[in-house]
C-alpha cells in the first residue's frame, strides 16, 4: 500500500470529538496517529459522517477543521483544512509549562515553610 501522505504521522493514543452540523451532532472517537496535516481516527461503530466537520481533542486543547479522506472497516483519515504551525506552538507550550513549573515550585516553597513553621509549634 502506497503512503500519500505529505507527513509522517505520529502514533498516539488521544481521545476525540468529532463534531458537526453546527455543533448539534457529536461523538467520541480515538485518535491513532497525528501529524500537522491530519490524523488517523477510529469509531465505535459505521457512522455517517460528512465530508468536513471538526476535530476536538481535549489534550492538546486544539480544534482541526477535518476533512475526510479514506474510510474502511477499522476507522478513517483525515486532512486538515488549515495546516497546524508546530513550532510556535511548541515554543508557547515549553514557555507555558516553564511558568507553570515556576508557580509549582514557588508554592512547594511556601508549603515547607507552612509545614516547618508547624513542626516547631508542635514541638515547643
């Protein structure tokens, strides 16, 4: 089987939310493998789809405008309308996480001088 793909797609295990007909008609699916330019889904059962619809997957907190590619028995492929830019992305999620290790270890600071402070007035 030949690989059209313009990108190699990483294999992962996310959970997904194919919604559509403007957002009153959803459902869950797995998301199997990703790249910038679309994704590897499979479904719980033979559902009629439309040709476009959107993409949710909650951890990565992104929504891909989806359009169908393949279907056969065990899922479908998708291509993303709007290429995702990876790089900025990432550069904003290593700048978040950074923060937010930051914020974790200035409270686990505060917790131990909450904890010590305790300790001492127990023991005197």
């Amino acid at each position: 089987m030949t690989d059209h793909r313009r990108e190699t797609r990483q294999r992962v295990f996310l959970k997904g939310r194919i919604v559509f007909n403007n957002g009153s008609s959803s459902f869950d699916c797995l998301v199997r493998d990703l790249s910038g330019s679309g994704a590897g889904l499979v479904l719980s059962d033979a559902t009629t789809l439309p040709q476009v619809f959107d993409l949710y997957i909650p951890q990565k907190d992104r929504t891909y405008r989806a359009s169908l590619c393949w279907r056969r028995e065990d899922g479908i492929g998708v291509v993303f309308e709007e290429p995702v830019r990876a790089a900025p992305a990432a550069i904003d999620t290593e700048t978040a996480l950074r923060h937010r290790i930051a914020e974790l270890e200035a409270e686990n600071a505060a917790l131990r001088r909450l904890l010590a402070g305790m300790a001492q007035s127990s023991a005197a």
